[in-house]
C-alpha cells in the first residue's frame, strides 16, 4: 500500500516542461466530442455552469422586459392574463433555482479547488452528473414554456392553487420536476464542496487559513444540506397529490396547505442566504486585493458567516405573517428576522474598515462592490421594515416586496457576482475584462437599477399589488410604472453591455498573466488558465494570505504519482498531509446516468410507474459508472 | 516552486485508509445527513397533521404491529453481521469479507421481504386521507432507502469476488456498512412515529 514502482515517476522525479507536460496529459480531457462529455475536469464543469447560468439569466431578464412592457402604461394588452401568470413564474423560479443558486455553486467549482490548491473536486463524476442534471431540469421548464405548458403558480407554487383542483393539466408538474432536477444538482454540489474544501486543502492551510470565500461556500453547502431536502419533500408531495391523489394539502381530507408554506419557506429563507453568503465571500476576496491589505477581522467575517447561517433557519415564518398564525410565534420570528442584521452589519463594518485602512484601486470590481454595499444596506433596512407584522400586514403581496426582495438579490448578490467576474475572468480565460466598458456597465446597471427598483417601494406602499398583468388609469400608478419600465430596459441593456464586455476582452483583452491584480489567495499562483492539472506543484501554505507572505514562491509538497491521477489528502483542522488518494478519470457514465435520471423525472409526470421502470434503468447506469475499469482504481 | 525551503515529501503517504481519513466517507456522511434531513422534515409533516386533526389516526386503526416488529428485529439482528462484516473490512481479510456480505447481502434481502407484507398491513391506502398519505410517503422514503442499501450491498459482494476485491475496496465495504447503521438507525425513529405514537394519541 505503501509507495511501490507503479506509481513512479513522482513529481520529484522530474523537472521543468516535462513534468508539466505529462501531469497535464494525465489530468486533460480527451479531444473530439466523447471527450467533451466525458470530463470531470472541474473548470471544465465549471465553466460550462457558469455560461448555462447566465443563458439562463438572460432568458429570466428577457421574461422581466416582457412583463415591465405590459405594466408600462394602464390597460395594456400587450401580453393577457394567461401569458403573464407564466412569465412571471418563469422569472421568479427561473432567478431562483436556475441561476442564483447554481451560479454561486458554479463559481465555487470552478474556484474552490484552486483556492484550496487540490488538483480536482472531491468525487468529479458525480459533479459532472449534476451538472447534466442542472441542464436537463432548465430545460425542462424552457421547452414546456416554449410549448405553453409553463407553470402559472407563482416561484412558490402556493396551494390549493397549484393542487389538483385549480391546476388541471401539466404545467405545476412541470414545476415540481424542475424542483427534484434542480435540487439532486444542488445538494451533490454541496456535499462536493463540504468534501472538498475539509480534506482536499494543501498542506498547512489550517481552518483559519481559509480564504473566505471558501469558508463563505462551506457555510452555504451546510445550509443547502439542510434547506433543500424541505423542498423536495414538498415538491414531492405536491406531485404525489396531483398524481396519485394524496392529500397532503387537501384540507377537506385532512391536509393543509399552511404546511407547504412552512416546507417551503423552510427551504426558502435559508435560500436567500444560500444566495448572499457566497456573494459576501467575493466581497471578502475582492475588498483585501483592491485595498491591498488582508482583511479587516478575518475571525469576526468568519463568525459572521456561521452566524447568519444558523439565523437563516429562524426565519421562515416571516414570509407567512399574513395567514394569521399565533402571535407569540410571530414575534419570535420578528425577533429573529432583526437578529439576523447583526452579523450581516458586521460583515460591511469590516468590509469599510478593510477599505478605510488600504490604498484602494476603483477598479470595476471594487465599483460593483461599492455598488453592493449602498444597495443592500437599503435592502437590509427595507426587510427590518418588513420584519414587523404590522409593517408587514400592510405591505404584503404589494410592490413594496417586490422592490425589497430586488434590492437584497440583486444588490447583495448580482452586484458582488459581477464584481466576481471582473475580478475572476482573466483566471478563467487569461485575459482582463475592458476596464472602460466595465465602468460604463458599472454606472449604467448602478444608475438604472435604482430607477427601476426604487420606485416600486412607493408603489407598493401606493397599493399596487404584485402579481397583477395590468391596473386602471384611475389608480393613479401609470407615471411611476412608466419609470419603472424605462429603469428595466436600462438595467437589461446594462447586461448586454457586460456580454459585448466579455465577447469583446476574450478576443482583445489584455492578457492577464498568474495574477494581474496582486492578490494574495492561491488560485493566483498558477497560470491563467490553470492547466489541467490547476498545480504542476502543490503549494504549501504557512500564512493566511499565502502569496503576499512569500512574494518569491511558495514551498511545495512533492512525490506525488506523475502518470496517475493523484491528490492529497488531508487532516480537517490542521491540514496536515494524510494520504495520496486516486482522483477518478473522465467518463461518459455519469452523462448517462443523467439521462436516463432525467427521462425518469419527466416520464414520471405522466406515469407514475416511470419511478420503477426508470430507477432500474438508473440504478443500472451507476452500477456502470461506480464498476472500477482497471485495477489501477483499486489503489 | 520546488526548491523554496518548507516544502515537504508526500511519497510515504498510504493511498488508502479506513473511517474519517477518506473523501469517500466524508461524502457518505454528507448523504447521510442530508437525507436524516429529509426524515427529519417527513416525520415533521407527520406531526404537524396529527397535531391539526382532531383524531389521529384519520378514520382507521393504527396500523399492525406485527411485519412492523418483525422488520425491526430483522434490521436489529442485522445490526451484529454489518459490524462484523466492518471489522472484516479493516483487517482486510477478503475471505471473511466475501462471507460477510454474502451474510449481508441475505440479512439486507429479508427485511425487504417483509416490507412488502407491513406495507399490505397498514389498514389503509394512501389516496384515502392525508394520514394514510404521509403514513404511505414516510414508509417509500425508508423503503428506498432499504433498495438502494441493499442493491449497493449486492453489488459490493459481486465486486469483491472479481480480482478489484483488494485495497481501498476495503474501505467502501466499510462505508457500505455505516450507510447500513444510519438505514437502520432512521428506521427506529420512523417505527417509533408510525407504529406508536398513534397509540399513544389514541390513548
């Protein structure tokens, strides 16, 4: 068990070009088509994540236009009734599911094996399947919309209308699916992430010598483990009803349907954090490199972090204020709800403390960040507001909400999100994004969000509720909506400014070099694009922001195998090397195990006895996937 | 890189080991835990309604103890092989491994089996009212956790006698094994909620 001559030569033996050339043939993905599917190279994965979620996001932003187009002016008859109940379900669940969480999860995979110095993901096949699975759930509700059978219920599918009696037909169906699809990809992710990040670490990067990004997505992979589960029993138990005639929330056989809003928004407030946290991790990142100076309160961030993940579980409730549950409760879930400001104003106090004591460069990233910080401050103190019943009674379902939940998702996670790519984009493609278009973007989106979404709060406290495909001229409501929707179209022309952005700097950005903006975390000391192989020599860390403590290279773990994939692996707290465990190759299984899992979630809609059919099938697939091919997988 | 002074020599490394010090068991314990997650919240649902009803169980007679117990002691009993087979496992010793899930393997088989009979003995069937939908959905989600353990269980011990029943195998049989404790430990809790506490209500 111990080292023996097959797995010679090690990464000791050999120097220069050729070491690095053989690593990268023994971690790069084969060429031609079967090797593009095949791959479990987590940038590759993570790209193609990345790129899926943004198309997504563009169809979302698209659906939005649409509806601010009809809502411009009283009486419009530019989209009916029928249409506007979908578009705004597939805004709202396509924002949510399709591209806020898996976005976050995407950046993570690509990201956190770098920023931890592994060669891999823990268990990269099951990453690829999730990402096939992610892919086949959007498609799902793309193509059922295309068709119109998109759902009409709402994000949140509240019943009895999304049951069987008030949803005929297949569009809730599709829904629910969605949920399984999106969630078996969301949960693998996590407990990818949770692996990798406690036992794939270099050497001598102790707990508390994570970046904090990576802590930002351990604490979110640990919400997810805990949060997803809720929706899809719920969505599980909705498609049972709807299919088999249970009675989960049939009240009229003894059901309820207050017990889907408590399963689901026990899924959905942790969701709203399963959103922000990674953000504030980019923040953390971005803030050090572009005041160049490590991070105001590292252990506070980190205790921030943990702590808004517990309180995110003790809120719930708040989203059900409404429907008259016991007062005693409610005012816990008040308490809680305000609680939650705490860590979150600590985390910005750092933030501006790190910025006040640095020489900060205005980058577009740092502006974005900047940008982030006003708007959820706003966002913040609006959701105080709304954190108080009787605030909340009067508010609820208006537009007020609307404008509330925009400035908390867009400003404390879209915005940092595009920081993050301004400041990752030359290590994903080695090259820098345009400085000058990126401040013009910067300005555009800052400046037109704010026309689009501020208005809403007087709206919404104006009256106006949500959810509504038109309103009468006598309600007084056509100038601010007319403002709205002009603030929309800018806010959407913003994102097809950062695309020409993109499509423009990866034919004639600068390039980046290792590490364009100085920064101190690991993902910078390798090339830009990493190679397969992310290290051709595993960085050992002594310090928390490793590449400013050793500005002349790091010290490196060596005797690793050269021809077969290999990684360390390591203690939990102290990350100390333990063992030199196999990193599987590419494979085309978990491609078909995604598949066959996907025609079974969506036959399933139609018969219920595509779960048995299909879990053989399935069961089959993974039997293939997990069958070792040659010895060398014994090790 | 290479040569800066603290750098370190990973080569005497072992390639595999047993427990905790695995990726492999770390992923287990994450499936683990996400789905005691899912029990957690099923079992929550479950109380919820028998809190909100006026009588519970709805309109039947809680359902038969006799497969239930049965079930339960053919899980408890299997209990003692799976920590055989785990022990098996880290000494290594393929033979003993082979036996014991082979042991496995039936010990997984037979609670299966009598699954079928409590599921015919619960008095009552799941479109009929929200108790027997839940009574229904808690008990598919213990089953397949059962046929997924058991299929995994079966496929190991096909594995281990072909020529890959050798080193890091020795650790996904242990695995195999914890995945076994927490199917029979969700199991105790599920027959606690459905099989009892409708007694204790009724009383």
């Amino acid at each position: 068990m111990n080292a023996n001559d097959k797995d010679r030569p090690r990464d000791n033996e050999l120097a220069g070009r050729e070491l690095e050339e053989r690593l990268a043939r023994t971690w790069g993905t084969p060429r031609g088509i079967l090797g593009a599917l095949s791959t479990v190279d987590h940038k590759i994965v993570g790209r193609r994540y990345i790129v899926t979620a943004f198309v997504f996001l563009c169809l979302a932003g698209l659906s939005a236009v649409v509806m601010r187009a009809q809502l411009a002016v009283p009486g419009n008859t530019l989209v009916g009734p029928d249409r506007y109940n979908q578009l705004f379900t597939m805004h709202g669940t396509t924002m949510m599911f399709l591209f806020a969480v898996p976005v976050m999860e995407a950046f993570a995979v690509y990201l956190v094996p770098l920023m931890v110095g592994t060669r891999n993901i823990a268990f990269p096949r099951l990453n690829a399947f999730s990402y096939w699975v992610y892919l086949f759930g959007g498609l799902l509700l793309w193509v059922a919309f295309m068709l119109n059978i998109g759902p009409d219920v709402g994000w949140f599918a509240y019943v009895p209308l999304s049951g069987p009696e008030y949803s005929p037909g297949k569009r809730a169906d599709i829904w629910a699916q969605m949920i399984t699809f999106t969630e078996v990809s969301a949960l693998a992710v996590a407990v990818e992430i949770i692996v990798t990040v406690l036992k794939q670490r270099a050497p001598g990067m102790t707990l508390d010598r994570i970046p904090l990004f990576v802590w930002a997505m351990l604490v979110t992979s640990f919400l997810i483990i805990f949060a997803m589960p809720a929706v899809m029993i719920a969505s599980t138990m909705l498609i049972l009803d709807r299919l088999v005639g249970t009675h989960m929330f049939n009240p009229a056989e003894g059901g309820d349907a207050l017990l889907w809003q408590h399963l689901f928004w026990f899924f959905g407030h942790p969701e709203v954090y399963i959103i922000f946290l990674p953000a504030t991790g980019m923040v953390s990142m971005i803030v050090a490199t572009f005041a160049q100076r490590e991070v105001f309160g590292y252990l506070a961030l980190v205790l921030a972090l943990i702590a808004v993940g517990f309180l995110s579980f003790g809120l719930w409730v708040h989203h059900m204020f409404a429907t008259g549950l016991p007062q005693l409760g409610a005012s816990l879930f008040t308490a809680s709800s305000m609680m939650i400001a705490i860590p979150n104003g600590l985390q910005i106090f750092c933030w501006i403390a790190t910025l006040w004591d640095g020489r900060p460069r205005y980058t577009t990233s740092l502006l974005f960040v900047l940008g982030f910080i006003v708007t959820f401050v706003i966002g913040g103190l609006s959701g105080v507001l709304v954190a108080s019943v009787p605030l909340d009674t009067q508010v609820h379902d208006t537009y007020f909400v609307v404008a509330h939940f925009h400035y908390v998702l867009i400003g404390g996670a879209v915005f940092p999100l595009l920081g993050g790519v301004y400041y990752w984009f030359p290590k994903i493609t080695g090259r820098l994004l345009s400085e000058r278009i990126g401040k013009w973007h910067f300005w555009l989106a800052f400046v037109s969000f704010n026309v689009a979404f501020f208005p809403m709060h007087i709206l919404g406290l104006e009256g106006m509720p949500r959810r509504v495909y038109t309103y009468q001229a006598e309600m007084g409501w056509g100038n601010l909506n007319l403002i709205v929707t002009l603030g929309s179209f800018a806010f959407f022309l913003s994102f097809v400014l950062f695309l020409c952005n993109c499509i423009y700097s990866l034919r004639r950005g600068l390039v980046a070099g290792p590490n364009p903006w100085n920064a101190s975390s690991l993902e910078w000391a390798t090339s830009s694009p990493p190679p397969p192989q992310n290290f051709t020599l595993i960085p050992v860390v002594r310090s928390r922001d490793p590449l400013w403590s050793s500005p002349e290279g790091l010290p490196a773990a060596t005797g690793l195998s050269v021809d077969r994939r290999e990684l360390i692996v390591s203690t939990v707290v102290d990350a100390e090397p333990d063992l030199r465990e196999a990193s599987p190759d590419p494979s085309i299984w978990p491609l078909a195990a995604a598949g066959a899992t996907g025609i079974a979630f969506v036959a399933s809609i139609f018969t219920p006895w595509a779960v048995v059919w299909g879990g053989i099938i399935v069961g089959i697939l993974f039997i293939g996937w997990f069958w070792p091919k040659s010895e060398k997988e014994d090790k | 890189m290479s040569e800066r002074p603290g750098g370190i020599d990973v080569s005497g490394l072992p390639t595999y080991a047993f427990g905790s010090r695995m990726t492999m068991a770390w992923g287990t314990a994450g499936f683990i835990v996400l789905e005691g997650t899912g029990f957690a919240l099923a079992i929550g649902a479950y109380l919820y309604l028998a809190v909100i009803n006026p009588a519970w169980p709805i309109g039947v007679a809680p359902p038969s103890l006799f497969w239930s117990t049965l079930v339960t002691l053919s899980l408890l009993i299997s209990v003692w092989p799976n920590h055989v087979a785990k022990r098996s496992a880290r000494n290594e010793n393929l033979a003993l491994v082979r036996r014991d899930l082979v042991i496995m393997s039936i010990a997984g088989v037979i609670p299966l089996v009598l699954r079928i009979f409590e599921f015919r003995a619960l008095n009552i069937g799941w479109d009929q009212n929200a108790y027997g939908s839940i009574l229904w959905i808690i008990l598919g989600l213990h089953t397949t956790h059962l046929i997924t353990d058991v299929g995994d269980t079966l496929v190991l011990t096909a594995l281990m006698f072909t020529r890959h029943g050798k080193g890091r195998r020795f650790s996904d049989v242990e695995d195999n094994a914890v995945y076994w404790d927490f199917v029979v430990i969700s199991w105790l809790v599920v027959y606690i909620v459905l099989y009892w506490v409708p007694r204790w209500l009724t009383t």
